[in-house]
C-alpha cells in the first residue's frame, strides 16, 4: 500500500483495467443489448487491448503520457461513443497533471479525476440522472474529492470511489435514458442498468484492485 | 445463429479486404485503415463525399462507393462507428483540393466521432462541413428531427451527394442539396426476428413468436409499438401511414420507393409489399418515379423490412436519374 | 419462421404482380397466368429465351428477365415446377417467328412439365428446343451429370443466352452456345439453417446446432456431408476443392466467380468467402473476370451460400461482357 | 352399394377425394419434408380443388369426359412432379373409355386404373422399386384386377385396393429413392415413405368411402 503512485503503478493500474474488462466482456454487452445495441463490452474490449499494447511499444516517460498515450489508442482504435467517451477519460487525466510530475497523492487523483469528469461532459452533453456512465463517474469523483480532504490512503479512497461508482451504475437502473442508443428505448430503459456506468465501475475496481 | 466467419475479432477487416478484392475494378482499401475508396482517389476538381459508419449493416455503406456516389466509407467495428483517426484519415485520402463533405446517419457515436475528425482535419488545413442523415420517423418527434436516427434513406442521399459532386457542384451549394435530399426522406421499418452480434452470438433483442415491432433501430433498439404480426398488406399500409403524414407527402407528390430488408426477409415477401405499395401510393395519387428493393441497410440476419419515400423536385430527379456505378447502386 | 405474407394461397400471385408493379419500366405480367415477360415481347428478328421454375427462389426466375437475358419466364407454385399449361402459354407470348429455347433447372417436375409444353408448342407450330442447367456438382457423379439439378449458374447461363439471343444467333448455334455455358458451370453449396414453406409454416429439415451440410438442395433435399460447423475459409476451400476437380478447372483459366446467399446469410459473411475465393484461386493462377456477389438463387430465409464458377473462353467471355438490363443482373 | 358406378358417382367420388387431400395436406407435406422439399401436399391440394371447381364450371356430361377435366384440370394448374403425374392419372382413366359409356362396372374400373399405372410409368420413367406413387398404385392395380375376376362388388374391391395402396406405401419405407426430389437423398431416404405414394393411398381411400 502506497502514498503515491508512480508510473510503474500506472502501467500495473492499465493492465488491471485490462483484464477487468476483457473478463467482463460479455456481461457489458449484455447489458447493452437489452436497451442498446449489444456492443459495449466487445467495444470496450478492443480498445483496452489496444491501449495497452500501445503502452508496451511506446513505453511512455512520464504518468501523464502513460494516461495520454492510453487514452488516445482508445479514442483512435474503437470509435462509436466508447471510444472517444472513455479515451477522454484516461487522456484528460494524463492532461490534467503535468509531464514532469513522477508521481501523483490522493489530491492529485482526486483532481485528474474531476478534470476528465467535466472533460466528457462538456464532448457528450450527458448531465447526471441521463443514465449514462456519467451517473458511475460523477457520484466516483464527488467520493474521492471528499476522501483526498481526509487522512485516508489511496487503496482505501479507491475502494470507496469504486464502491461509489457501483452505487451510481446501480442508480441507473431508475433513470429514463436521454442519451445515446437506449435512449430510443425512452420509458423502457426503465429496470436495467446502464452497460457504459458499469464500465466506470469496473475500471475503478480494476484500478484499486491494482493500487 | 450460426455464421460463416473466421477469428471473431478479425470481421470487418477481411471483410473490407473481401469486398475490395471482388470490387476491384470500382473500388480499393486504404491501406492500412477501414477504409473503403474509390480507386481513383484523390479526387481532382470537385467536392469529395466521405461517408462511414459501424459494420454489421453490410451492403451499408461500403457498397455506396464507387462513381456517382461516395468516394469513402470509413468503416467502425460491427454496431461501432469509426473512430476520428480512421474518419480523418479517409478525409485525407480523398481531398483532392476542393473540399470533402462528410454524410452519415446520426447516431451519438458517429456525430461524436465525424465531429472530431471534422476538427481535426480542419486543424490540417482541409475544408470539411458535414450533412446527418437523419429519416427515421420514428425515431423521435418531428419538431426534433435533428435527434432521429439515419437508417435507409443513406444510398439515396449517396446517390444524390455523388450525382450533385460528380456534376461539379461548389461546396456550399453541394451541402445545400444534400441537406435537401435528407429534408426529403422519410423511413420507417419493422422487425420480425432478432439479431445476433457475431463476435459473441448473442441476440440484441428477443421478440415472441407472433409479434412484430414498429420503429426498431438497425442495431435492435426498441421501436416504438410491438404488435401481433399483420399480414404484408397491413404492414406496408401502418408504415405508410406514419411516414406520409411525417412530411408530409401530398397528393402529386413524386417519389423513389425504396423498400429495404433487414436480413432474412425474402424477395418473395419484398415483392407482396411492393405490390400494397404501389396500390396504395396510387390511391393517394403519389407517383413513384422508381421503386428499389432489396438488402440495402441491414441489421445481421434480423427479419423485417423498411420502407422510405423521398420526394422529388426538378433538381433532385435529375441527380437522381444521372447515372451510378457503385457495387450496391447502378442506375 | 415469421414472414410477412396475405393469403398464403395467394403468394405468388401476389409476388408477380408487386413483381410487375415495382419494375414496369422493364418487364410485365402476362396477364392470367404466373408469367413475367419484357415488355415489348413479342421479341422479332431473333430467338426468344424462355425460362423458369418452382417459385420461393426469388429472385431467380423473374429478376432475370430483361434485355439481354430471357424474354420470359414461367413461374409455379413455391417448390413446384410451372404447369405445361403456364409454359405453353409463355412460349407463345414471346415467339416471334424464330423459335424459343427453354432454359431451365434440372428437376424432374420441371423435366416433365418443359417437355410437355414444349411438345404442345411444337404441334402448334412453334419451333421449339430446350437446354436443362445442371451445374450442382453434389447431386451425382459426373459421369452422369445429366441427373444433376441447376441452381445457382442460372443468372449466369441466362446472361450467356440472352446476350447470343440479342446478337442474332441461330436456332441451333444459339442453343450450342447456351449448352456450352452449362457444361462450363459447376456450383456447390453448403446449407446451415433450414427454410420454411411460408403456405405452411413447416421447416422442410432440420439441421443440429453447430452443423453444417454441403450439397443441400435449393428445396432441403438432404447434401452430400454433414459436418461439424467450419469456418469461411474452410468453407470455401472444400466448396472450390470440389468444383475444381470436378470440371476440371485449370492454372490459366479464366473465371466468372458467383457467391449466392440462399438468404439469411449476410453480406459480412459473403465477403469473407470472396476473400478468401480470391486468394485461393490466385494461387491456382485461375484469373477471375467478374466476381458476383449477392442474392441469387434462395430457398426462403435459409443461411448458407453456394458458390458458381463459371470458366470463360473468347466467345463466353464476349457475351458475358455485354451489357444487360435486367431487374437482378445488370452489366 | 351399388353395381356399377355412373356419372354422378364420380362427381361425388371427387369430391372425396378432394376432401381427404385438402385433410391431409399438412401430413402430406410433412412426409415431402423428411426426404423431399415438403411441397407435396399443398401442391396436389391446390390440384384437387383446381380439378373440382373446373368440374362445377364445365360440368361433364360422361364419366370420360368428367376424369379427363379433372385431370387436365390438375396438369395445367399445379405443375411440379404431382401435377402430370397425378394429373394423368385420372385423364388416363378417362381416355380409357368411351364418351358414351354412362356407367363403369368393376372390369372396366379395374382396366381404367391399369391405364393409367401404364402411362404414368412410361411418363415419368419410375418402376416399382424407386419409391414414387408406383409403389403403392401398381400392387392397388394389381389388387382390383384380381377383385375384378371374382364376384366381389365395387365398394369391396375399392376397400381391398385402398389397403393394397397403404401396403405399397407403406413398403416404400425400405426403399432407396431414385426418383424426384427425394432421389437427391440417396441412403438416406431409407426409413420415410414416400408422400405421393401416401397420396394414392388417400385418393383411392376416399373413393371407396364414396362409393
Ligand atoms: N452522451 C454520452 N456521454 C457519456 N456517455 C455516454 C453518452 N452516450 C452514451 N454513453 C455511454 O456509452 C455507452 C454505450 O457505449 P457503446 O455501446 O460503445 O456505444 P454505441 O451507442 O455506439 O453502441 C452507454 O452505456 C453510456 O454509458
Ligand atoms: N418419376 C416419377 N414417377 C412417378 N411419381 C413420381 C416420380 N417422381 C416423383 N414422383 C412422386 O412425386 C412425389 C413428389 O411430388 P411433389 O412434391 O409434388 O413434386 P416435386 O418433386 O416437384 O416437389 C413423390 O413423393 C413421388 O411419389
Ligand atoms: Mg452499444
Ligand atoms: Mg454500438
Ligand atoms: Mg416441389
Ligand atoms: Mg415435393
């Protein structure tokens, strides 16, 4: 357990996320296929391979090229709103720090985090309550906000942000979806849960599961 | 479902590959990319069209390459769209000077997608604006047109872009009437059966034995009426309906009828609807000037079909009677 | 099954008039009979080509109606030849004064009901002869091709018949060179669904979860192996192996390639087998003119493909690059 | 029960027949499907009410001229293997007589149905053995010829020919195809009867009831 990361735990940290999601490949389409199109878990799949094997061939210097480099590998390989959704997220928070920094705390984190939140925001017009992965990530980053105010290490505030995130996908399940393909599904989004907030849940999972 | 396929994860690129080496005479790969091209490429003296989307739709959109159509497709993983890089760079490949216009069905992820190559490849000093289609009825209300979803109107909006491009067009009046030609398209589909992603096998959707649903999405998106399944002439009247009073199209009116299916419904079945459709339009004195059939946007093996009506003026006929030569669309 | 339908004893009636009603800028009905004809039948100054067959095939027979391909052609129920009475009837709408050839499938019912028809014509006076298309290589040995049924080289050997027919052949030279087309085409197909009889609803067989079976007939009637599901490229070497050997085709020839859906398999998959057709041929060195790709020849809703390879000479290959204008074929 | 058999016998005798077909339409296509293309029972139920109502239109004025109309009725309208097959044979037995008999006796039956069997076989080229309709209509021949040389009446002799006709078909079980469609099936077509040896067995079935 750990004070700070470092590049070294980024590289461990996209593995895990990797392997999280090629796990749940199926269970993520199948949420998408009951009110979306099917496809968000194999999407999401190819993209995180692709990240990281771009992470293996450039071998970034610094965390904010890791988390750039890995963002835009996903924003370049999978298209659909996947990819430039959730290539934002990890390129934003590679953005948000800068290149000389050789490893972040808990404040840090918890800043990267809200920068990418409102980064992908601002792209796809999703506020919270549009049952998308927004709903997973904002309540995960107001989580980590308060944690990176406390005393508590990063594993620990991790696990609450991930545990936060679940709460939110779980919230999904309530909401009308506005945005994206269920959203033509209208009232009978209603009953499932979002597939791209479970998504967010899984990173952060795969994440603290790293740390 | 089962299927003819390889490595799962490989579709869409043997797929392109496929395609080009039957097509070689009309069309090629950008190497590299999931990317179809006219061969001829960059295109000199004229506005390129580049249009893409997700796979899984096939004769959509890689057959609507080729003369008198679009000189791109970029093409996205099965039900994905294609990522900016790969829009970009089939921006890059066809611009031969004059500019490139980019045409795709509005979905979340495409717009999200042809935006930021749009920026990216304004950044690098290309002329780029972009025309959604966007036809599906129901899809959204008519006083927000500009949420509805892009389906089968697509090659007849190509045809038209390709037509208008290939007769020398400016950039600005080339938008102008492929904005038209999407202002007068209007679609509306049926499913009967679902279908199944091939890269997992699992089926979008389920849908019971003796049930139909109106207004299904191309990727099994709910629609918005499951009924108990109506006979052929029923259906074809219910879609009618709803597209004719969508425009509305007038008594007078001249329109192509395209009648469009999703997969694994039959010629046979086209036919019948064909038939209803031409009574029924007769009846309302619309006349069709040409009536096009058969799998030109599909979701898989779904069954079920769609019908779209585009209404013609002056302008509008003569690009659409100039001659094509795509692998999906001749005239 | 589902499928959109009215009166299920009325398909295909209904089916020829939507037929007529969606392409009446090139063929028609002939009127109380289940007959789709060109429009300006009667053909004069030159031989008329008639075909046809069993209906739930579409769009084999009457998309390849047109010029430059039959003149008519005579439609039964579904899975059933036409009458001699239908055929007859044919055979008089488009005779001109220089005879007709009958150009068909090899099935027993229609063996027996072109023959008949044909006798009938003779005694009213028409001059009348016939070419049976017999290119499935899995319905018999080749030592007894004459046994073996036609399916998917039809539109080919149409296009071949219609195009020496409008060049002006002769009775007997035409009818030499539609026979040659048919022992130049060898097909084989590979079943993986069943199909149904939309007047029934009943499967015509059944096939297990991840099995396949090659040699399959266009109706169901059972193939020549059951195997264990392979993929496309499988698939396709052990379809081209057979093809192959059986002509046999040779390092040097040149080709016409037909990739038929016999309905609900997709484009996706079919370009995966062109692919995949295109390399494996080349390391033959046998040189493809065209390649075809699409709905040809269908059994309802049934998934698999079949594959034509049709070899070329100087004559074969003339009138295979003349243009025709047909609802389903068009060069 | 009646000697011989006029001309309004055979008018009822159709429509039995008609009957039974369109009853059995759905098995007879069930037994096409097992080794043929599962056509065979709405095709000669098209035939059979095509030949009836062409019969209430033209309303033949002898039993010769009444079999040849139904007959042609069934050739002209449903085509496939059925409808010559079927088809002739009951224009053969029509051809078999006179225009000016007005009535058939159990000899005359017994040599129509001979007529018939002879010019099905020389027009499809099938022989016992090959599992068509033959296998049932010629051991039915067979039969009647043997009724016809005893004293048994008409309703009789039509009873013994019928189980004559089931017995072939029934024997068509152990037969390879090599004929029609079901040919294609080789070996496999061992074990199924043969649909349009079922068909005659339905025919002559109805014709004893209506006798
Ligand atoms: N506007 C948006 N902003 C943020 N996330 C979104 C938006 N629209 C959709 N999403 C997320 O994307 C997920 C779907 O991703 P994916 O299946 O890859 O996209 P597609 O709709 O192209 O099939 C949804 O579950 C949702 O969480
Ligand atoms: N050569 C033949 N002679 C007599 N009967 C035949 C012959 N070939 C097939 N049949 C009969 O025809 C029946 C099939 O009829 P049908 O299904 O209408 O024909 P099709 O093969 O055109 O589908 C078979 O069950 C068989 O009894
Ligand atoms: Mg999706
Ligand atoms: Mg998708
Ligand atoms: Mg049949
Ligand atoms: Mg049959």
């Amino acid at each position: 357990m750990k004070g700070n990361l470092d590049i070294k735990d980024f590289k461990r940290i996209m593995q895990s996320i990797n392997n999280t999601i090629q796990d749940n490949r199926i269970v993520l389409c199948q949420l998408d296929s009951i009110i979306g199109d099917g496809d968000h878990g194999v999407t999401m799949a190819k993209g995180l391979e692709a990240a990281v094997e771009k992470l293996e061939i450039d071998n970034p210097a610094s965390i904010s090229g890791l988390l750039k480099t890995a963002g835009n590998a996903i924003t370049m390989t999978i298209g659909g709103v996947s990819g430039p959704i959730f290539g934002t997220f990890f390129s934003e928070m590679g953005k948000a720090i800068d290149a000389s920094k050789e490893s972040v705390d808990l404040k840090d984190l918890a800043a990267m985090f809200r920068v990418s939140l409102e980064k992908i925001m601002r792209l796809g017009g999703a506020k919270p309550g549009d049952k998308t992965m927004v709903d997973a990530l904002e309540p995960a980053v107001k989580d980590i906000e308060i944690s990176s105010t406390s005393t508590v290490d990063i594993k620990t505030a991790m696990e609450s942000m991930a545990k936060a995130a679940k709460k939110g996908a779980e919230s999904t399940k309530d909401m009308i979806s506005l945005k994206g393909k269920s959203s033509y599904s209208g009232e009978r989004s209603l009953g499932y849960e979002d597939a791209g907030a479970n998504t967010v849940y899984f990173i952060l999972s795969a994440f603290y599961e790293a740390v | 479902m089962k299927k003819l396929i390889n490595n799962p994860k490989d579709i869409v690129n043997e797929l392109i590959d496929g395609y080009a080496a039957a097509h070689s005479d009309i069309v090629k790969r950008v190497e590299g990319y999931t990317i179809t091209a006219r061969k001829d490429i960059p295109v000199k003296d004229r506005v390129a069209i580049v249009t893409g989307g997700g796979s899984g739709h096939e004769p959509l959109f890689e057959e609507y390459v080729g003369k008198g159509m679009a000189d791109a497709a970029a093409h996205g993983q099965i039900f994905a769209s294609p990522s900016s890089a790969i829009i970009l760079e089939a921006i890059k490949a066809v611009d031969g000077g004059k500019g490139v216009l980019l045409v795709y069905c509005n979905y979340a992820g495409d717009v999200l997608n042809f935006d930021m190559a749009q920026e990216m490849a304004i950044d690098e000093g290309h002329r780029v604006d972009q025309v959604r289609i966007n036809d599906d009825v129901s899809s959204g209300p008519k006083d927000r047109r500009e949420g509805r979803r892009g389906t089968t109107a697509a090659p007849i909006i190509l045809k038209i872009a390709g037509a208008a491009a290939e007769a020398g067009l400016d950039f600005d009046s080339l938008k102008k009437i492929i904005q038209k030609a999407v202002d007068n398209s209007r679609s509306l589909g049926v499913s009967l059966s679902a279908c199944t992603l091939p890269e997992t096998g699992l089926a979008t959707f389920s849908l019971e034995d003796g049930k139909m649903e109106f207004g299904m999405g191309l990727h099994g998106e709910a629609g918005i009426k499951k009924v108990d399944l109506l006979s052929a002439d029923d259906t074809t009247i219910t879609i009618l309906d709803l597209i004719i009073q969508d425009l509305p199209f007038n008594s007078g009116d001249e329109v192509v009828a395209l009648i469009n299916s999703y997969g694994s419904t039959t010629k046979m079945e086209m036919y019948l609807i064909a038939g209803k459709l031409h009574s029924y339009l007769r009846g309302k004195q619309i006349k069709i000037l040409s009536t096009e059939i058969g799998e030109f946007c599909t979701s898989q093996e779904m069954a079920g079909i769609s019908i779209t009506l585009f209404k013609l003026d002056a302008e509008l006929k003569k690009y659409y009677e100039m001659p094509c030569f795509a692998p999906g669309f001749r005239k």
